[in-house]
C-alpha cells in the first residue's frame, strides 16, 4: 500500500464533525434519550468496553483499551455500517446490543470528536525495526511449503520448543508467528499486546494465514502464522 492510499479522503466522519462544530451541552445521546457531555464516557457505555484512546492511521480506526488491548473498528465506512460495528466488538467478546444507523452516527461521532491522527510512516517504520531485531536471532529458510515433505516436517515442529517462529518461504514471503513476536517485542524492545501487533501487521500488509497438510486418511496437521507481503525483507536491507 502506497503512502498516497494511506491519506484519508473527505469523508462521512468528516461530514459528521463538520455539522457538529458548535454543538449543544449533552451532545450524545443513546437509544433510551440519555445525553452524555463526555465522548470517552459515551463511547464506553455504548460500546461496552473500557475505552481510553481512539487512534487514527491512515484510514484504519482503532480503539485502545485500558489495559492495552485493541479493538479494530476499520476505516470510516466500516464503522457506520451497524454489522461491522458490532462484528468488530464481538470479536473482543463483549455482548452487544444491535445498533440503529442512528446510534451508529453518535458512535462515529463521538470517536471522530476525540480521535488522535498518528503519522503512518513512524509507526510502520517502528513495526519494520521490531521484524528486524525479531529476524536476527529467529529467522531461518527459506522452506518450500508447496514440498510436502517440508510443509509435513514443519507442521509436526508446531508443539515443540523447536518449532520456526520466523522463517523465509520459498515463495518470497516471510511468516511470522503472532504470540513469539509479541513476547519478544514485549520482553526486550517496547509494551505491546496481541491485538496492536495483529492491527500493526495487518498495516504492512500481513495477513492471517493457515497451513494444513494431510497425513493419512482421517488426520490433518494444522499451523498458523502471519505471511507477509510477497518480497517483504524482514530486516530492512532493500
């Protein structure tokens, strides 16, 4: 994704902001008539969760919790649709009640109002230096997932200590396991969760991916990694 791509447009959340430019006292209110002065307050009686930050890169939207964990709310577009909304929330198994295109405008409002825009390049660049570091002590291949016999050895290493969290493929790709990143980053380079490094990955263009291979009739060996964009280099040197 270009730099050109990241740059938010003129859109509906900017159309909300710009009719509520001198807003009345009690300016949300939710589906029972209450009127709440506090975005922040708003969004958490609303949204159920314990929201302390909204973030803003490119045009992905984020809420971030109070203890440290993320909920993804993507881009404008997909926060007034009431089913995306509530998707998004679901995934952090929180019970929610099902949003009115009117509740789902005082939800976008309410995050536009206190949204911080941060600059997509730092944060990309502070994600390509964690890959880096992580790649220097963990980075092996390349392995050629379309072998069978590899893929098959690869697998069967999942449940190991020796199992390869970081490794080149012969494809071009690098793949990336989630939980070994983080506690790496976290131990030795800076405080991240899960959920921040899923929405960091997802930002250079990784993606969740599955392996599987069966291994006679009725079994089935199965993996799960990140898997980067073709010809990602994983320690910056390109």
């Amino acid at each position: 994704m270009s730099l050109a791509e990241n740059v938010t447009p003129p859109d509906e959340l900017e159309r909300l902001r710009q009719a509520r430019a001198n807003p009345a006292p009690g300016r949300y209110k939710d589906a029972a008539g209450r009127e709440y002065e506090d975005a922040m307050e708003f969004l958490r009686a609303q949204l159920r969760v314990d929201v302390v930050r909204a973030e803003k890169v490119g045009r992905l939207h984020d809420l971030v919790l109070r203890d440290g964990s993320r909920v993804t709310l993507g881009t404008a577009g997909d926060m007034l649709e009431p089913r995306k909304l509530r998707a998004a929330l679901l995934d952090r198994q929180v019970v929610v009640p099902r949003y009115t295109g009117v509740q789902v405008d005082e939800i976008a409002q309410a995050v536009a109002d206190v949204i911080e825009v941060l600059d997509p390049n730092a944060e990309e660049d502070g994600t390509r230096a964690w890959l880096a570091e992580f790649a220097r002590g963990h980075l092996i291949g390349p392995l050629d997932l379309d072998d069978p016999a590899e893929l098959e050895r690869l697998l069967k290493w999942q449940d190991t200590p020796t199992v390869p969290v970081f490794f080149k493929g012969a494809d071009g790709r690098v793949y990336v396991k989630l939980d070994p990143l983080v506690g790496y980053v976290t131990r030795h380079l800076a405080r991240s969760t899960r959920e921040d490094m899923i929405a960091r990955l997802r930002r250079l263009g990784f993606t969740d991916c599955r392996i599987e291979k069966r291994v006679g009739a009725d079994k089935r060996l199965r993996g799960r990694t990140w898997q980067s964009p073709p010809d990602f280099d994983p320690l910056g040197e390109d």
